[in-house]
C-alpha cells in the first residue's frame, strides 16, 4: 500500500467518523461515568437484559433453510456477559473474536466464552490497520493475541478475522504460519454506529441466507443495542428456518 493511499484512506475514516459521532454524541454523553470525561464506553454496562428477552418462542434449531453465524468483534468487553446471557437463553452458540489486549486483561470472561460453547477466535492485539504494519508487526499481533486466548483457558484460535477486515497476502501469509484461517462477514450490522435495536435486528432479518456470516460486536460503546436486538434477531432467524450454528 502506498504513502498516498494510506493517507486518503485515513482522511476517508476521518470523515465518516465525524459523520458517526456528530449523529451519537447526544446518546454517548449520557454514557459518560458521572463527574468524569471518560470515553463513551462506559466503565460498567448498563443492565439491559429483561425477562422478555430471555424468554424463547423455542429452542429448536432446525436448519430447514440453512445455518447463519452470528459473530461478535472486540471484546470480551462490559457488554459480553449480556450477550453471553442472551444467547444461553435461547441455545445458541457464535464465535467470538477478541482482541489480545482485552482477552489478557479478562481472562476470565474469555474462559467464560469458551466453556458456554461458543468460539474464541483471533481478531488482532490492539485493532490496528494490519496492513500498515511491517510483516513482524502483524505475526506480534496475531501471535500475542492467540498466546493470550490459549493463556486463559480457551482453545487457540484456529480463524482470524482482520480488524475493518483489512487484510493482504502479508497478512494471510502471517495468519497461515500461525496456524489460522483468514475470515471475514457477509452481513455488517453497523451496530457500532449508535444504530437502534430494530434497525440491527432489520439488517439481519432482511439479509440473512444460508450460510451468512453476521457481523455484531460485544466490545463497543453501543453494544448495548447490540443486546437489545439478539432475541428478535435469533427469533426471526428461526421463524424463518435458519439455525445459530457454529462454523465447521
């Protein structure tokens, strides 16, 4: 990649997120921990999950029309417990695939992950552009990251989803020598944007087929409307003949 296409392609990010956070400010300063100027990601989730939301129309899984994968990026994070709670009341196992900076500070969330059944797989240390990176700096960041998932107790990491799903043949090239497979999604929700639960759950709905990959995250500041939407989406997938499978 050149100087100039990275350059264009930062001042391109840069945009669209100023797009994004003039449209979330108002929601993200009530996030904000009282009397302080942290991040909007607050320091503890709020407790969205209500009895409704547990309540499953069934937990048959049928595959009548084929399996979707729902996947979540970033964590393990303060809204990971929630999703881990929706997804138990409804029987379904994801993939999960966490940076290596979070899996080593909550090792025991990444246990927790592991031992529900679902997958905790590779998503890079920090969340860099892996290809800026010099090609030691991307084998640091997968192989830090996989030592961090299997240091807690969970499976090495056998897939590798790039962060912005930024990847090049250096990339896939590092990921292969450690033993992992370059993954991506078929389906963005956008839900780190501030989108409601609804228009999440929409997206899904709307383009889900057999064999989509559903791109949600449990590790951002609006991953509570992340939680929100789990149970209309894992019904809907269901009334209309899909199942939550892992992948093979």
């Amino acid at each position: 990649m050149t100087l100039g296409t990275t350059v264009r392609r930062h001042l391109l990010e840069l945009g669209f997120g100023l797009l994004a956070l003039a449209a979330v400010v108002p929601l993200a300063r009530q996030e904000l921990r009282p009397g302080g100027d942290a991040p909007a990601r607050a320091a503890e989730a709020r407790d969205v999950v209500t009895p409704e939301m547990l309540a499953p129309a069934s937990t048959a899984n049928p595959c009548e029309r084929g399996r979707v994968e729902l996947t979540f990026d970033d964590g393990p994070d303060v809204y990971t417990p929630q999703v881990l709670e929706v997804l138990r009341a409804h029987g379904v196992r994801a993939v999960f695939y966490v940076t290596g900076e979070k899996a080593a500070a909550r090792p025991a969330m990444v246990r927790e992950i592991a031992a529900a059944g679902h997958r905790v797989e590779n998503h890079g240390w920090n969340h860099p552009h892996l290809t800026d990176l010099a090609p030691a700096q991307v084998r640091e960041q997968l192989a830090r990251t996989s030592d961090a998932v299997e240091d807690a107790g969970a499976p090495r990491p056998t897939l590798f989803r790039p962060p912005f799903g930024d990847a090049d043949p250096t990339v896939e090239a590092q990921a292969r020598a450690l033993g992992m497979r370059v993954v991506r999604w078929t389906v963005d929700t956008h839900d780190w944007r501030g989108r409601a639960p609804d228009e999440i759950a929409a997206t899904v709905l709307t383009r889900a087929e057999p064999g989509a990959v559903v791109l949600m995250h449990d590790g951002v500041a609006r991953s509570a409307a992340t939680v929100r939407a789990l149970p209309t989406i894992i019904r809907g997938l269901r009334a209309r003949g899909f199942c939550t499978a892992l992948p093979g």
